[in-house]
C-alpha cells in the first residue's frame, strides 16, 4: 500500500547554498506561520553557534502541508565535517532536493551528499538557487550538475530530474530560466509529482530504524526515524536491537511513552503512527542511533548505513596550567569523560578512546570544524580543558601506511592561482584540473589532510580574501612524506605575572603579540608569534626600572602595536607539535606543553640525543 498523503524530503547542497533559507520560504508558504506573527530568519538554525556561523551542524526535521498531502522535510548540514549526519538521515527520506548555487556551482560537499543520495536509489530535484547573483552562470551550472549525475552512475530515472530556477531569498521559483516566478508552488508539484510516496505497510509488524537523536532534559532521549512497516501505539511493549550485534543478545524490552509528529516547527504528540511516516519517540532511556525498534514477535533489526571513519584525532586532557579552575565549572577528568561519552551518543561520527593517563582521552572526528564544534559548545557549558594540535589517523594496509586525502576546490581571482598553486604544491597538493570562470580560476587538487592545517588563513592572505576553498575527504592513498608544519615560532614568556606596557613594547619588535597590558600570564604561555624558526623566550611583565634622572622624552607613551586577535580555530591551526590550546568559558590560551624553560631544553637535548643514536 502507497500512502499518497504523505511524502518525505532531504534537502542536501554545500554549504552555504541556502537550504535553510529555502526550508524557511516553504514554512512560511505553506501556511505554518500566523499572518501577524514575528519569524527570525533562518528559523530552523535553532542553536547559537549554528545562528552566529550561518552554518547548519545537525539535521533538522519539520513537515509543511501543501493541498492534502503533508511533506516531511529534513534540512541538512552543508559542511563536510558533518556528513554523517546527512549520511544517516538520507535513510529516512525517499527523495532529495539538490540545491546548486546559481555562480559556485557543484562544489566538493555537493558531490559527497549527491552521491550518497544515488547509491540509496533516491530520486533527485534540482534546484539552482541564487539565480539574482549578479554572477550567475546558469547554463554552465546545469552542465555541470549533469555531468556530475553521469559521474556517480545516476541510473536514468536520476539523470531525467526535473530542474528548477530559485532564489529562496526571495521565495520564487520557476521551471523556466528564462522566468523568475512569484512563489514557490513550482517545488511543492515538483515534489508531489517526482518524489514517491513511501510504501506504507501498516498490517504488518512494527519495525523502524533510529537514524538521529534529540534530547530533553525532562524526557531523556528523544528517538527519531522513519517506520518501516506496521503501526505503532503509545504505550506499546516493543524491544530495541542493533543489526551489527548478535541477534537477540542485545535485544531490550521497552515502553514507548510518548509519540511525536512533526508539523511545521512544532512536535504533535499522537497517539498511533503509521508506516512511511517520521516520528519522534520518548521513553527509551539509552537507545542509540543505528536501534531498531521492533515488536516482541518478530525481532528483525535493520541494516545501519555505515558511517565514514573519522579521520582526524585530537587529545582532549584535564587543564593543568597555573589558571586551571579559574573560570571553569567543570574542570575534572571525571566531567571531561562523562561530556565526552555524552557526545558520542549524538554524534555517530565522533569516536572517544582512552590514553595511558586518566587525564586524557582521544577524540576522533570529520576535520577540524567537526572537532571545533565540540570544543566551543563545551566551552559555553562550563568546560575547562586543553587539547593537543590535530593530527590525521594513518592506517597501514597490506605493510603500506596510509593517509587521508581531500578533494579540495578553490575558486581563486586569475592574479591569485600562482600563490594557491604554489601553497599547495609546497604541502604535497596534486592538481586535478583549472577550468576558467570569467575572470575567476577554478582549481581542484587532491591534498594530504595534513597539509591543510593551517592552510586556510594562509589562503585567504594568498587570495586578499577573495578566494572560496572548500574540501572533503576523498580516500586513503600511501602516506605522502614529511611535511614542514609551521615556518614559524612562538614568543614564549618566561616570567608569571601581568604583562607591562614596557615588557610588551620591547617584546614587539620580536614578532606579532596575542596579550595586551594587563593581561595576567605564566611560564611558558604563548604571547605572540615570530616571523622566524625556532621559539623565542621573552619577558612581558617586565617594568621599568625607576631612577632619580629625568631626560628629555624619558616619559613619552609607548606606542604599542594593536595585538593579534585569533578565533578557536585559527588557535588550532596555529599550534605546533610541542604546544596545547588551553579552553575555559572565558579564555583561550596557546601555552606549551612542558611550561618551564629549563625542562623544554632538557626535553629538546633528550630528544636531539635520540635522534643521534637512531
């Protein structure tokens, strides 16, 4: 049986293509709104990192009624480092929205989500969206989104999509590149027409998959997924099993307390759903992603999508500095731990491991962004840690080591590619192709993962801020040879105390400052940086020294340099092997890993000795 009431959406694109923007439009199309009511942009963006980075990070669900036929939508994460949340929700939809911006055109995500979409069977509409931007190339980005379709082996069906003209911005649509449209019904039919209705067998047992997570402080874990097959009833006895864990060892009886739909921004609660539908269940204390929620009869888990590996590890450890537990709630390895195994709950992509020491855990994920994420939320909940700089998870396949290898495209001015061309070339990039794009160069390499730490600011310098870079992980290859990581040092204090106008001015002229006068500091933080190798110990509590001579000009103010201000990623990117990042609420500070001066050049003499003897 067919349910043609009902159909279930993604909306997939790179980042920054405007899915979010789009799922607004058809929020506000489809009635969900009051005439009078106040709406912030962006609506489905519910978390205060997501609003202040114009990113999506977690898979959000709505529904939008249009005439009699309710369409379940899920917006997706556009960012690489998220894919696994597009990888698993991909499972609950029978249709996906392709959004292509109108100038870009495909971009690397855009290809990773697409693919995943295809490999499931889904059927795809196209939407080119941005079609106002002054640089749109419309034709061309239609070529390409179809050659892109011949490239991942689109089945015909696929590759006969139909192809729609946006700007969600505005909220038209139209069919017709050549016509800009009033609203956005074009989609809704190019839905209701192209994507199939889910099979909805409701007298057959229950059966439905877990494929993403919610939680409520008052209810615990919040279950969301698509069933399968059958019905289900609040208050049913119903048993949970993993398909990768041996059957029926692992199978729990539980209690569906509460059953939830989705309409519009709001959860329903109900007391039956039916097959084909996405809904939310509450009452199921330590249920994961990956469950099958199946009747007591017939206990059939389903097959998980298998997520990619994280690729990219970094030591998260207890906070040791002098100024540990100054701003921190949560300051213990107990609270570190328990924060950590919490995440993995919700997130399938990140991976938590114990090291040698109860004061440190390694924490595996997507990329640096995934990873940065974690940090700043756990910053803003009270957590006072410190972590290691990134490094990349090499594996060793029949005696050869391998590493990660990202697909990187950058949209670069003509002036520029020599700069970008030579960057990467310098961190093991291999160059794909350069395809002209008016007066702009589109280059795609294929890059070690390492050699994209700290990469990105050095790009935009390169590029005067005019370049757009984006990248995702391709595929293991043999590991690639040594890379320089940093050209370089550390300006490192050597006296605790708070910096002076007097210290930080004669420290200036060594390199560019982090600190400002006042600023307390301790042994072996980083106050700044230096333009050449090798770290250089200075003193910035210094004072002057009081006489009873006054010369001419001897009280002139010090003119200091402003400091160099760095978000927490530009923090990670800029450590060296030898140094940690140093997370509270309120601070972050670059220190070195060993804080007295005398024990780092114990520690580099040891290590100089080593080298000799091997």
């Amino acid at each position: 049986m067919i349910n043609e009431k009902l159909r279930n959406v993604a909306i997939i694109a790179h980042v920054d293509h405007g899915k979010t923007t789009l799922v607004d439009e058809l929020l506000k199309q489809s009635g969900v709104y009051r005439e009078n009511q106040a709406v912030v942009e962006r609506v489905m963006d519910s978390n205060a990192l997501e609003r202040e980075r114009g990113i999506t990070i977690l898979a959000k669900n709505t529904a939008v009624t249009y005439g009699d036929v309710k369409i379940n939508i899920v917006d997706t994460p556009g960012h690489a480092d998220f894919g696994g949340e597009v990888e698993r929700i991909l499972k609950m939809v029978n249709g996906v929205i392709l959004l292509v911006d109108a100038a870009e055109g495909p971009m690397p995500q855009t290809r990773f989500v697409l693919s995943k979409a295809l490999e499931l069977g889904h059927r795809v509409i196209i939407a080119i969206n941005k079609i106002d931007r002054p640089d749109r190339r419309i034709d061309e980005v239609v070529d390409e989104i179809l050659e892109l379709l011949m490239d991942l082996n689109a089945t015909d069906d696929q590759l006969d999509s139909p192809i729609l003209y946006c700007s969600a911005r505005r909220g038209i649509c139209s069919d017709n590149p050549n016509e800009e449209g009033t609203d956005m019904k074009p989609l809704f039919e190019a839905i209701l027409n192209h994507i199939p209705a889910p099979e909805a067998n409701v007298d057959e047992p229950f059966q439905m998959l877990v494929s993403a997570l919610d939680y409520n402080e008052f209810v615990g874990r919040i279950a969301v997924g698509r069933i399968e097959r059958g019905t289900l009833r609040q208050n049913q006895e119903l048993v949970v099993c993993n398909y990768h864990e041996e059957s029926g060892a692992a199978s729990k009886k539980v209690k569906a307390t509460n059953l939830y739909e989705f309409d519009g921004l709001n959860r329903v609660a109900v007391k039956e759903a039916y097959a084909g539908n996405i809904i939310a269940i509450s009452g199921i204390s330590d249920i994961t992603i990956g469950d099958t929620i199946c009747v007591p009869d017939v206990v059939e888990p389903l097959p998980f999508v298998a997520i990619s590996e994280p690729t990219v590890e970094m030591t998260f450890c207890v906070n040791d500095s002098p100024f540990a537990g100054r701003d921190g709630k949560y300051v213990t390895s107990r609270n570190l731990r328990d924060r950590l195994q919490l995440e993995t709950l919700k997130d399938v992509s990140l991976r938590v491991t114990e090291t040698d020491t109860t004061d440190a855990f390694n924490v595996a994920g997507r990329g640096e962004m995934h990873l940065s994420i974690l940090m700043e939320t756990m910053r803003r909940e009270g957590y006072e840690f410190a972590v290691s700089p990134p490094r990349v998870l090499t594996r060793r396949v029949n005696g050869v080591l391998e590493e990660p290898l990202e697909r990187l495209v950058a949209d670069v001015p003509e002036n520029c590619v020599g700069a970008v061309i030579d960057k990467l070339g310098a961190r093991k990039g291999e160059m794909i192709q350069m395809i002209p794009a008016g007066s702009r160069m589109k280059l795609e390499f294929l890059v070690p993962s390492r050699g994209l730490f700290g990469y990105r600011n050095e790009f935009l310098t390169d590029t005067r801020g005019e370049g757009i870079m984006a990248s995702v992980f391709e595929k293991y290859a043999p590991f690639k040879g040594e890379l320089a990581r940093r050209s370089t040092g550390s300006l490192v204090a050597f006296e605790p105390g708070e910096c002076s106008s007097y210290g930080l001015f004669n420290a200036q002229d060594r390199g560019a400052l982090f600190v400002e006068p006042g600023v307390p500091v301790y042994e072996g933080i980083v106050v700044g940086v230096s333009p050449k190798q090798g770290d250089i110990d200075v003193n910035v509590c210094r004072k002057k020294n009081l006489t009873n001579m006054r010369a001419a000009g001897s009280e002139e103010a010090l003119k200091l340099v402003p400091v160099r201000r760095m978000s927490l990623e530009q923090c990670i990117e800029f450590l060296a092997d030898d140094e940690l990042l140093e997370i509270t609420p309120e601070n972050l500070r670059i220190r070195k890993a060993i804080l007295s001066k005398q024990d780092r050049a114990k520690d580099r003499a040891a290590r100089a000795r080593l080298r000799e003897q091997q």
